[in-house]
C-alpha cells in the first residue's frame, strides 16, 4: 500500500513539475534567440567600425 501511495505521489508531483519544464523550455529558447540577434547585432557593429578603420 505504501508503495502504491509513494507512486501516486511521484506522478501527482511530477504533474506539477510538468509546466515549469515547459515553460523553462520555452523561456531558454526565448533566451537563444535573444543572444543571436545580440550578437548578430554586435557583428554588424563590429563590421562598421572595421570598415571605419580601414578607409
């Protein structure tokens, strides 16, 4: 019985565990894409003042 008891336990808590992992999942892919439009950006402004330098 107690082993039955532990189960239903796990699963209950894993269901409330379950949409933080969503929402960890989606906020680390809101974060990469984030970072790359941040270093695309950082590229291009890196690309200006290379082209600055060089005339």
């Amino acid at each position: 019985m107690k082993v039955h008891l532990a189960g239903m336990e796990a699963r209950d808590a894993w269901h409330r565990l379950e949409p933080a992992l969503a929402d960890a999942a989606e906020l680390a892919k809101q974060a990469t894409t984030a970072s790359t439009a941040a270093l695309k950006a950082l590229a291009a402004e890196a690309a200006r003042l290379r082209d600055q330098i060089t005339r």
